[in-house]
C-alpha cells in the first residue's frame, strides 16, 4: 500500500495520508516528482511504459508519487533509482518548474548526468525500454503519439527553460 501526504489548493498540508487508488475529496492534492536526466550530449533518458499501464507502451521521463514523510527532491533521487537504477543525489537535482493540476502538484527537476544506456536497470512491471534522445527526436516522437500526452505537453512547455 502506497501512502502519500495531502495538501490544500496552496500546497499546505493538510496533514493527513491518502492511499494510493482511492478517490480524492474536493480540495485534496498530492505531490509528484519528475526528472528530467540529461548528458553531457544534451540528450533526454527516455523510458517506455510496461504495456499493462496506463498510457503503456509510450515514452515518458522518470517519475512518480511523493510517499508520505518524503521531500519531492527525495522521491526524485528514489524514482530515479528504481525505475533506471541510476544513482542520484539531491544536492545534484535542480528544480526548473512546478504546477498544479488535477488533484497533484508536479515538481520538474532536471539531473545532468552521464550513464551509458547498458548501465540503465529497468524496473519490471514499470519500464520496458530506456534510450537517449535528442530534443529534436522526442519533439518528433510527441508528433508521431509515441509519448505520454502530458508528459509530451510538459516538454513543449519547458524544453526551453533549460540551460
């Protein structure tokens, strides 16, 4: 069972746990991380979705739910460790962007790092594929359908606020 804090509208706890898959109440917001990993190259580490999820079989970033008791930089270095088995540090995650939507607050982070792709563990029942790619190439996979739509959105947006 996966547990994460609520928040207000303003992102003030409230607190109190949800658990995950259950409804929300009007009002009640979690946190979620995702990162943004890049080389030296200026290439993205993508990742597909194990086809059994939701959205599976597109691409997307590394990411997930912040658990309770959890800082969104310490779910950041945790997701990144266990959906590509690449090792982070907080000190080395730099916040570029947060918004809210829905029912969730999205804190983007970019990591610069350089991992050969044979090093990229996957995790089972949640990645199927990991590759680099340029910001030209996720630009045409987002055209062509094969991101995650607002994963794809999020890359629009953003792509380039970063230096």
């Amino acid at each position: 069972m996966e547990l994460w804090d609520l928040y207000d509208s303003e992102r003030r706890p409230l607190n109190r746990t949800h658990v995950r898959g259950e409804a929300f109440a009007e009002g009640e917001y979690y946190v979620c991380a995702e990162i943004w990993i890049r080389n030296s190259k200026g290439e993205f580490l993508i990742t597909k979705r194990h086809p059994e999820k939701k959205s599976g079989n597109l691409w997307e970033f590394t990411g997930g739910g912040t658990l309770a008791g959890e800082s969104t930089k310490q779910s950041a270095v945790r997701e990144t460790m266990e959906e590509t088995g690449i090792p982070a540090r907080e000190s080395e995650l730099r916040l570029f962007a947060t918004y809210r939507r829905k029912n969730y607050f999205l804190d983007l982070f970019l990591l610069q790092k350089d991992v050969d792709i044979s090093e990229v563990v996957l995790q089972p029942g949640e990645t199927i594929d990991a590759k680099w790619a340029s910001k030209e190439t996720i630009l045409q996979m987002i055209e062509n359908g094969e991101f995650v739509h607002s994963t794809g959105q999020r890359f629009l947006t953003y792509k380039d606020d970063l230096q």
